[in-house]
C-alpha cells in the first residue's frame, strides 16, 4: 500500500466506538468463567495456525494445567525430560546437548510473534495515517492494555518465577542446559505478532495511531495487563524463583504467552480489522485472528514437543483508583485459579493471605519489615484502632468545626511504624450509620500540619481558616 492510501482520520462513529470497544476488550480480559469445550477449540486451532505462520509443526499434545503456577513448574521439567530422553542414546558417546535450556520456547514464541505480529502491525500502520492510528490507539489500546495487562502480570510473574527457578534447577542442574524449546516461543511470536505490527504500522499514520493506541490499547493495558497480568506474573515469577534456583532453568518459564491478560495487542488490532475495516492482505487479518484465538484462554506455553496451557482465573477483584487499575479484595485472593492457587492484594499491594484472611495484631504488624506492607496491615486493621492499640503519641485534638459535637484528634507516626515522615488524623463521618453509630477513619497527613484542625483542612484542601468557617465538612 503506498503512502497516498494510508488512513490519516477516523470517522466520527469509529471515534465514538473506541471507549466502548475498550470497554469489551477489558471485560474479555477480566473473564473468570472456564472455557467451554467449543472456546478450547477456537483456542487450539488459533495456536495451530500460529505454529503453521511461524513454519513449525504442531505438537500435538496439549496439556491442560490448573494455574500459571503449575504450569510454569511443569512446563521446564517437561521440556526437559524430553530433551534428556532424546539424548539418551548418544549421551554414550558423546554428550552434547542444546545449549540454552530457554532457546527453544523463545525461539518459537519470537518467530510466530514476528510472522503474526509483525506483519499486521506493519499493514495496518501502512495503511492507516497518523491521526487515525493515535486516536484508535488512545481510545480502545489505552483502555484495554491498562485494565488488563497491569493488574495481573506483576504478580504472577514474581511467584511462578521464584517457585520454578530453584526446584527445577536443583533438580536437573547444569546438565539439562539445552531444552530447544524456547525457541518455539520466539519463533511464533515473530511469525504471527511481528508480521501483523509491521503491516499495521505502514498502513496507518501516526496520528491514528497514537489515538487508537492511547484510547485502547493503553485503556486495556491498564484495566488488565498492569493490574492484573503484572501482579500474578511477579508472584509467579518470585516462587519460581524460590523453587528453582538454577540459571540454565529459570529462563525457560517465561516463554509464554499471557492470555486473555495479554489481550491489550490484541484489542488494538482487532479495532482496525473489526471496527476501522482497514483494508490489508487477507493473510495479515489471518494471523492477527490466529494470535487472539491463541490469546482466548489463559498463559500458555509453546514447545517443540508439547503445549501446556492453563484456564482463566476463577476469580478476579480489581478496583479503578485514580485513573488507573489495581486488584484488590479485602476478605479472600483478589485472583485465584481452580486449583487454589492466587494471590491477596490490597489497593495493588501484594500482602500474605492471613492479613486478608485473619488480620495482624500489633506485634505482627510491628515485626513485618516490609513499610508498603505494613501499611496494607495498619489500614486493614484500621488507623483509628492501631493508633489505640500501638499507643501512638497524641499530637493535638480539638473540636471538629465542618462536623459539630465530633473530635478531631492528631498523632505523630514514629519511623518504626512507617518509614516515611507522616502524621495521622482520626476522624469521624458526620452522616450516621444505619445502627446510629458514626464511622470513625484514619487518614495520613503531612507532619507539617501541626493541629488536628490543620490537618483535617489539609484533607480538604482548605486552610485552616477556610475550614474553621466550615458548617459540615461530611
């Protein structure tokens, strides 16, 4: 397609579609209900095609796990065992296996990625001008790359890696150095997800672009990838890690490929194809439908000999906070898989269950060495009982001038506690529970508010004046 054919705007409806394509693309990506039968087979034809866009035969066997835990456990034995049972019978004679236990499932993951990615990204930017493809991308990649991608991927990248990386590597050792498999990762990647960005990129300008990657991909990216996929693959990252602490091993977990919570690439696609109709190879729109069938379940794992794949999660919490996303739930996992596995968060903070489940008294609370923790653990408590229970020193109190016949009382906040400098103010609702009682709340202050009448005016963004003249603050 030659530069004069490349989309420079969106119509106003395809402006006006964006926020709500996001929308869907986010809930596709916060889905917990399990596959049915039929999804599993859009899934496994998705993932065959992609092998087939990347040169590379199918395996075959697809093995089903439980969680990304599992999966990023017995993903590296496999592969390994494979690859010791296929050097059996010359490891008599001369002992030389693959060298890079994470070649194979990288290289096969980069060449499907290249030959599908790659090439539809390239088309649709070719055919797509500047303004266009910034408005698509801010309205529908935005969204959905926020919501879904954030959220997760932190947290389970940490615990599957801590847990893989010693129990496998104590267990095979340096000798297994060479499972081929990680080359498949990298080969499918390139081959599918390179292939369709090139196109992309040609067939669009800049301006569209950015729009469209700003409204959906980064929306996405944000809703689901950075709240969620961030999360659960730093918590699986940190117990491969844990578990598996061979430096030939621990690499080969992480040729995957991330699921629904990976969806934030395929929404801002799929806006150009579906939405924008942008007219490219019928082979480029191929691979980008193959790579998001592939990208319809959960983490998966490509290898030469197998592909392990795992469901979506059978439980999600995530909560909007200041423009962004961030899991969290107060009385259980804020995500969980069928088998138990999950993770406790508070407001995007990862703490251990029994905080959620139980709650820490003081002396736990003090004895936790971790200050974004403890913090987590002081709030669940809540301030107003920890400043009692820790007698923490009473700074000032006074009369509450916006909530009349109420108390408003300031504490200084010793570094034990936090390291930060910050003082806290206790404080009432002025509307009445349904029992009659008031909720009484903790909020941090600077400790340059030196009364408590100060500090509550600080929480309003008030002087101490302004809110003095106040005739109800809440």
């Amino acid at each position: 397609m030659n530069k004069a054919q490349r989309l420079t705007e969106l119509t106003p409806a395809q402006q006006d579609r964006m926020a709500s394509f996001a929308q869907e693309w986010i809930q596709h990506g916060w889905r917990t209900q399990p596959l049915t039968e039929e999804e599993w087979a859009v899934w496994e034809a998705g993932a065959r095609k992609c092998y087939e866009f990347a040169g590379l035969p199918w395996p075959n066997v697809v093995i089903r796990v439980s969680s990304p835990m599992v999966g990023a456990l017995a993903a590296p034995f496999a592969a390994i065992a494979i690859a010791l049972h296929r050097a059996l019978p010359s490891a008599l004679g001369t002992l030389e296996l693959p060298t890079d236990p994470s070649a194979v499932g990288s290289a096969v993951r980069s060449a499907v990625r290249s030959a599908v990615g790659s090439a539809v990204g390239s088309a649709v930017r070719s055919a797509v001008g500047s303004a266009v493809d910034s408005a698509v991308y801010s309205a529908v990649g935005s969204a959905v790359d926020s919501a879904v991608r954030s959220a997760v991927r932190s947290a389970v990248y940490s615990a599957v890696y801590s847990a893989v990386g010693s129990a496998v590597g104590s267990a095979v050792g340096s000798a297994v150095d060479s499972a081929v498999d990680s080359a498949v990762g990298s080969a499918v990647y390139s081959a599918v997800r390179s292939a369709v960005d090139s196109a992309v990129d040609s067939a669009v300008g800049s301006a569209v672009y950015s729009a469209v990657y700003s409204a959906v991909d980064s929306a996405v990216d944000s809703a689901v990838y950075s709240a969620v996929r961030s999360a659960v693959y730093s918590a699986v990252d940190s117990a491969v890690d844990s578990a598996v602490d061979s430096a030939p091993i621990k690499p080969f977990w992480h040729q995957l490929f991330g699921g629904r919570q990976w969806c934030w690439w395929p929404a801002f696609i799929a806006y150009f194809r579906d939405v924008v109709e942008l007219q490219l190879d019928s082979d480029i729109w191929d691979r980008s439908r193959a790579y998001q069938d592939a990208e319809s379940a959960g983490y998966w794992w490509p290898n030469r000999d197998f592909v392990m794949v795992c469901d979506t999660p059978a439980v999600l919490h995530v909560e909007a906070a200041a423009g962004q996303h961030r899991m969290h739930c107060e009385t259980g996992p804020s995500v969980a898989w069928s088998d138990g596995w999950g993770l406790y968060t508070w407001h995007g903070t990862s703490v251990p269950r029994d905080l959620i489940e139980t709650g820490w008294d003081v002396e736990r609370i003090m004895a936790e060495r971790n200050a974004e923790v403890r913090r987590c653990a002081i709030e669940k408590m809540g301030w107003d009982q920890f400043v009692l229970a820790a007698g923490l020193k009473l700074i000032d109190e006074a009369d509450d001038p916006g909530n009349p016949g109420q108390i408003l009382r300031l504490y200084d906040v010793p570094r034990k506690v936090l390291d930060w400098p910050v003082r806290v103010l206790v404080a009432h609702n002025a509307t009445r529970e349904r029992d009659g009682s008031r909720h009484t709340f903790g909020l941090t202050v600077p400790t340059d508010c030196r009364t408590a009448v100060s500090a509550a005016a600080w929480t309003f963004d008030l002087s101490e004046r302004e809110y003095a003249q106040l005739a109800r603050a809440t």
